[in-house]
C-alpha cells in the first residue's frame, strides 16, 4: 500500500536536485563572469601581492622607525623599488644613446660602423678564420654582408623588436604592480587577516600554518632568485661600464635576463671578455676577468642560502617549483611554481602521517 508514495518521493528529490544545479550553475556562472571581467587586472594585481609579500618584512621594519606611519612606509618603499627598476633603464638609456651618436658620427664621416678585426681573431678554436673573415668583410662592406644575410637579419630584427616591445610592456606592468603593492602594503594588517580567515575557512587551523609558509617561499623565491640576479647583473655591468665596453647597459639587461631565467650570465660575461681582449688593454681586459670571475659562481653559493633559508619544506622541492613554474607559466611561474608545489609537498606530507597514524591505530 506504499508504493503511491515513491513517485512523490522521487519527484521532490528531482526536484531539490534540479534547485540544487540550478543554484550551482548560477554561482559559476556569476564566478566566471567575475574572473572575465577581472582578467586584464590579474596578472598585475597577483605581481602587486607578490611585492608586497617579498618587501613586507623591511616595509614592517621601517614603519616601526617611523613609529607606524603606515602610508609614509609604503610611500618610502615604494620609490625605492621604483628607483631600484629605473636605476637600470636609465643606465641602458643612456648607452643606446651613446650609441646613436656614435653611429651618427661614424655615418657622416664616412667610417665604418663595424672597426676591423685584430689578428688575434684567427687564433680563436673552431670558428676563428672563418668569423675573422667575416667581421673583416663586414667592416669594410657592410652593405654587401647585409644584402647577403638579409633573410637572417630580418628574422632577427623581427624577433628583437617583438622582444623588445614585450619588455616595454612588462616593464609597464611591472611599475604598475610595485604601485599596487605599496597600496597593499598600507592596508596590510586588513588583508593578513583576509587572508587567514579565507585560509581558515579553506583547510581548518592549517591554513594559517600554510598562509605562512606560502609568504617565507615567497620572500626565499624573492632573494634567492631575483635577488641574486639583480646582484649579478648590477655588478657585472659597473664592470663593463668601468671598462669602457660599449653598450654596458644593455648586456647588464640581458645579463638579468639570463640569469633570473637560470641560464646564467656566462654567455654575455665570456663575450665582453673576448671583446675585452681584442680590443682593450690587457691591463683592462685582465681587470674586467678578476672582476667577473666571482660573479660567475656567486650564485651557486648565495641561492642554496636564500632558497633554503627558513623554508617549510626542501631546497629541492622549491627550486624544481621555480624552474618547473617558469618553464610553465613564465616569470610569474617561478613565485607560483615554487608556493604550489609547497602546498602540495605539505599536504602530501599530511596525508601520509595521516595515514601512518590510522594503519598504528588499526595495529
């Protein structure tokens, strides 16, 4: 006499089910409407919360001297990492326009804009007589070497434009992310709890523990790998611009580039220390190698510092999320690379002293 009743009871469970997924799909639908619109934010907002998370602990430091002004602090910080960007452009400005006079001269007395060769390009192994013929060729017909090589120079033209127009926009990015961070950085206090409280919400009592770990990978990341870059590529160029090399600037810029992407300043500290030798004094050139020479391996002493320095988890785990991020997702890769595979490893780790401790409980 109760089978009347399991219609009406399958009916009212299709019928909160439906309610139910339409509620969802329209809770996704909203969140995805929300991402849509703030996608051309987010990659600057997330490069703005990284800054912010990298300087905080010097921002903290100086709003305790400056007996918590807050907003003074974060102006303060914010104009010195804006110098610490321009700093560099400024220096590769001012050899590109060095440049563009020397090429004006040399055009319009009749020079060439590539000096000859020294013979002591022929000693070089491999390639020697065949790129001294070359440079030779060059310097005393570059528009026949350009008309014979015109396919080759215009593919890389292309490519150093599109590269260079890239840089102009990061660049731009960048400087718009360090403002947002000092605004971060003003409100700090508000958005640590934010956070915690979201952590909270998302994986219990661990999520502080985890909000922690994420802001020390992040700093370690900060040091570890654009600290030392910076360092290196800094240096390198007071070198090249002490020696008189030209362009100075610019291979300091590359230099940084190379290294933040960990091929390291090798190819372009080899290069201006052939350059070096040909064409300066050996008195300069040999001055210019004991002066590069320690910035070639300071990395591999100062990252295993930095990276591993009050990590929660391994160097190795946070250097294989660096490289790993990058590779994937590019220079912002290598602050969520190394945090994501962080939480991961951590949670891995939870989940099998977890299950260690069921299998002795059952024991």
């Amino acid at each position: 006499m109760e089978l009347p009743e399991k219609p009406h009871n399958e009916q009212g469970y299709v019928g909160k089910s439906l309610e139910v997924t339409i509620k969802v799909g329209l809770i996704i639908g909203l969140i995805f409407w929300c991402f849509l619109i703030l996608k051309p934010f987010l990659m600057i907002t997330l490069w703005g919360v990284i800054i912010a998370v990298a300087v905080y602990p010097f921002y903290d430091w100086l709003k305790r001297k400056l007996r918590n002004h807050a907003k003074t602090a974060a102006v303060l910080v914010t104009l010195l990492l804006l110098l610490l960007i321009m700093a560099p452009i400024a220096m590769l400005g001012g050899s590109l326009s060095e440049a563009v006079v020397w090429i004006r001269e040399a055009m319009k007395n009749g020079n060439s804009l590539i000096p000859a060769p020294a013979e002591t390009v022929k000693s070089l192994p491999v390639i020697g007589p065949q790129f001294f013929d070359l440079w030779q060729h060059s310097s005393e017909n570059l528009a026949d070497v350009a008309n014979e090589y015109q396919t080759q120079l215009m593919t890389g033209l292309t490519w150093f434009l599109s590269m260079l127009t890239n840089a102009g926009l990061g660049l731009l990015m960048f400087i718009v992310s360090i403002i947002i961070s000092g605004i971060m950085l003003v409100f700090s206090d508000t958005g640590s709890k934010i956070s915690r409280n979201i952590a909270i919400r998302l994986m219990g009592e661990k999520g502080i523990e985890t909000i922690s770990n994420a802001g020390i990978t992040v700093r370690n990341v900060a040091r570890g790998i654009l600290g030392v870059a910076f360092i290196q590529a800094f240096l390198s160029g007071i070198g090249f611009l002490v020696a008189g090399i030209p362009g100075a600037g610019l291979w300091a810029l590359i230099s940084f580039l190379l290294a933040l992407v960990q091929i390291g300043i090798g190819p372009v500290v080899i290069g201006v220390l052939i350059y070096a030798f040909i064409k300066l004094s050996m008195l300069s050139a040999i001055l210019l190698m004991i002066w590069c020479a320690p910035l070639l391996v300071i990395d591999n002493v100062l990252k295993p510092i930095l990276l591993g320095r009050g990590a929660p988890v391994p160097m190795l785990v946070i250097f294989l999320g660096v490289i790993g991020g990058f590779i994937s997702f590019g220079t912002i890769g290598l602050f969520v690379g190394a945090v994501a595979l962080s939480l991961g490893y951590n949670l891995f780790l939870s989940w099998l002293n977890g299950e260690s401790k069921t299998n002795e409980n059952y024991g």
